[in-house]
C-alpha cells in the first residue's frame, strides 16, 4: 500500500509537535537522601574555630619577628595571606605593617 506525502508529512508533524518531556505520576513518594540538620563539614568547621580562638592583638616585637619570618620565606604575600597566617586582626596587621612597609 503507497503512503501518500501528506500522511508521511502529517506523521512528521506529528512526532516533532510532541514534547520530549512528559508529566509522570508516582505512586509514591521517591527520596534520595535523607535530610541533615547540620552537615558534617560545617560541624568540623564549628570544632576548628572553636579550638582557634578569637585572634587577639600580640606584641609589637612578636608580630614583627613573624612578618619579618615570612617574608624572608616570600618577598610578595597577599594581605588576607598575611592575616591568616599571623592570627592577627586585619586592622592590627595594617598597623604594624604601614610602620615597617609600604601597604597597597
């Protein structure tokens, strides 16, 4: 039996005009994973700052000999590098570091 062009067409519209994607419905409910109140990095996280401390100001003399230290190690350092690496408040570290150096 022939098909004529205007059902071969008609077929071809057809099949394009329908989505790829169709609605489904479950029966039941799917879950994948199991809700967390606090996950298992955030509650390290928590433990490490904790055990840290607050960074409070040291001495003059001590913060220096670090600066210094470090930049024997490194002529260039990021200022956030200098500040964890120190355990000094940033406002502390420009202090000290606009008495020995040039801040950018």
């Amino acid at each position: 039996m022939p098909v004529s062009p205007v059902c071969v067409s008609r077929r071809c519209i057809e099949v394009s005009s329908r989505p790829e994607r169709t609605v489904q419905k479950l029966d039941k409910v799917v879950n994948n994973y199991k809700p967390v109140k606090d996950h298992i990095v955030n509650i390290e996280y928590e433990a490490r700052k904790k055990s840290e401390g607050k960074r409070d100001r040291k001495d003059k003399s001590e913060v220096q000999d670090l600066l210094f230290k470090y930049f024997e190690m490194h002529q260039y350092w990021a200022f956030s590098d200098l500040v964890n690496k120190t355990r000094q408040p940033p406002v502390s570290l420009l202090v000290f570091g606009s008495r020995l150096c040039k801040v950018l």
